[in-house]
C-alpha cells in the first residue's frame, strides 16, 4: 500500500510540475517591468490585429474598428519615419565626434610629444573599458550574470586593436616597463626614419 501510494505521489508532483512549467508568467526586468521569456520572441502586432483586439475589449463598433486601423497606420507610419530619422541622426552624431576625437587627439598630440600621448592614449582605453565594464555590469546584474560584463567588454574588444586587454595595459602603465616591454605598441610619431 505504502509503495502505490508513493508511485501516485510521484506522479502527481511531476504532472504538476510540467504543468507549472508550461503556464509560467511572463519575467520582470530590473524596473519591474513584464517581460516575455527570452526563448519567446515577441513581435509587433499588426494595426489590424491591435484594432480588432481593442474592438473586442471595448465592444466596438465596425466604423469605430476601420478608424483604429486607420489610426494605427498612420501612428505605425509616423514611428518609423522617426525610427529612421533617429538612425540618421546618431550617424551624423557619431561622424562628428569622430572628427572632434581626432582633431583633439592631433592637438594634443602635439602638446604631449609620442611617448606622453601613448601613455595617454593607454589610460584613456582603460578608463573607457572600466566605464563600459560598469555598464555591461548593470545590464546583466538580476540576470545571472553580475560581474561578467567587464571580462566580456575586454575580450570582444581586444581583437579589434581599439582597446588593448586589460593585463597588458596595467604592465605597460610605468613608462619603464613600457620601454622594457617588446610587445607593447610603439607610439606612432609623423617623421619617417
């Protein structure tokens, strides 16, 4: 008797645990916010689907329906006409801080001499990864992931030669190290020998 009734105890948790699984509630982000399941991708509906959906809820008429439609197109319309304006808009932005970024860089390239601007150039980089480790860190902390984003940050960005990985740059940091050191990047200076 003992052992039917832990073999019915038995299924009944794994059906009920199944059926938990299934009907689980959608996630809150960090602001609290509900989110969909990651493995569910969750697409914008139609101005047709939002029209009907809100027809139904609100008992609304047909002529009330088309006008829906009629309006979420046109806000659908509107929203991705800003959407490609704001893409066109950060481009220009991005364009014209690279030009001031290396302008300044020129400038003060001339003030610090090749060595001094390096070593500039190296404490910028990990200033930069430091701030944008911090930022990986808040987008992933409640997630699973606190404390990755800075190991991630230096990784991806050590192949592309923009940012040099975070060991390197602390060795090469003291300007003896740095003239001891064969590996590190020679500064770039304008006369050819």
């Amino acid at each position: 008797m003992k052992k039917y009734a832990m073999v019915v105890m038995t299924t009944m948790l794994m059906v009920g645990f199944t059926t938990m699984a299934q009907n689980r509630p959608p996630v809150k982000n960090m602001r609290g916010e509900r989110t969909e399941l990651k493995t569910q991708k969750r697409e914008m509906a139609t101005p047709e689907k939002r029209a009907e959906r809100l027809a139904k809820e609100l008992e609304l008429n047909s002529t009330q329906t088309s006008d829906l439609k009629v309006f979420f197109e046109k806000q659908d319309a509107k929203r991705h006409e800003e959407m490609e304006n704001l893409k066109k808009l950060r481009a220009e932005m991005k364009a014209k801080k690279e030009a001031e970024r290396k302008t300044d860089d020129a400038a003060l390239a001339k003030i610090l001499g090749p060595e001094k601007f390096h070593q500039f150039e190296l404490k910028r980089a990990e200033r930069i990864g430091v701030m944008k480790g911090r930022m990986m860190g808040r987008m992933h902390a409640g997630n699973g992931h606190i404390g990755e984003g800075r190991d991630r940050f230096h990784r991806s960005l050590a192949p592309q030669g923009n940012f040099l990985k975070r060991d390197s740059l602390r060795r090469n940091f003291s300007p003896k190290s740095h003239q001891n050191n064969n590996d590190a990047p020679k500064p770039q200076s304008d006369e050819k020998k």
